[in-house]
C-alpha cells in the first residue's frame, strides 16, 4: 500500500513541480507525504495551503481545499481539529478578504472545541469586524457567553 502511495505522490509532484517555478521536488514531496499520510500535521498543513495559494495567486480554492480536506477527519484529535478551522477561517478571512465565510468556519466549532487558540482567534475576528450595531463591549460580552455556554473550563482557569 505504501509503495503503491509513494509512486502516486512522486508520479503527481514531478508533474506539478514541473509548473511551480522556485519550489524544489524534495519540499513538494515531502509536504504531499507529512499532508496526506500524517493527516493532523497542523504546520504541513499550513505549508501546503500556503504553497498552493503562492503558486496559484489567482485561484486560492486549491488551497482552500487543503484546508478543507482535513476538516472532520475522524483520524484528528479536537485540539488540532480546533486549530485547522481557526487556520482555515483565518485563511478567508485574510487570503480571500470573505469575512462571511470565515465566520460560517468559526461557526462549526462552536460547541465543538475548547480551545483558547480557537476562541481567543474567533474573538479577535470579531473585534475587527466592528461595524454601526457591534460596539467591543458588545462583542466581548457575545464571545465571553460563548467561552463560558460551551467551555466553561476555559472561564474558570487562570
């Protein structure tokens, strides 16, 4: 199976690197391998999708679907799940300018995660997105019943 594996990555890396200029087959091989046979390696996974966003700048959903493939694997523990969707979100909202749709990603965790990194994230994107109706004290008060309705582990420590 893994050999099998191994010649599928390399058969697709050499036709691709062949494309990017500037990225050496060894770092495209190696990020394929860390994504797609070590799934969870937050920092491989961040790579990639920011790999594939510079080598294809005006069509960033290949690097969306870096992140998206890895969003709900049943192979991931909840903290790196947490820590994908806050990327990914966080990816939209910077890479795209979607604050919408990195709202709708914050969203699936709600509930889901406890985890500073991604509530503490979700509050920042808040923040920025002040408009006439959101005051910060709004917005605060909002993330704190958040934090503490879903994780109140995170409230009570210090």
């Amino acid at each position: 199976m893994l050999a099998s594996s191994t010649s599928q990555f390399c058969n697709i890396v050499r036709s691709e690197s062949v494309a990017v200029q500037g990225y050496s087959y060894e770092y495209l091989l190696t990020t394929l391998f860390i994504t797609f046979l070590v799934p969870g390696h937050i920092e491989a996974i961040v790579r990639f999708a920011n790999f594939e966003r510079r080598a294809s700048p005006q069509d960033i959903a290949t690097a969306e679907v870096v992140y998206a493939s890895q969003i709900g694997l049943d192979t991931i523990d909840e903290l790196t799940q947490a820590t994908t969707v806050t990327m990914y979100a966080r990816f939209l909202w910077r890479s795209k300018r979607d604050t919408d749709a990195a709202r709708a990603i914050f969203k699936t965790g709600e509930g889901k995660f406890c985890s500073r990194f991604y509530f503490s994230n979700y509050l920042k994107f808040e923040m920025e997105q002040l408009g006439k109706n959101r005051t910060i004290d709004r917005v605060l008060a909002e993330g704190y019943f958040k934090v503490a309705h879903d994780c109140p582990s995170i409230v009570s420590r210090r």
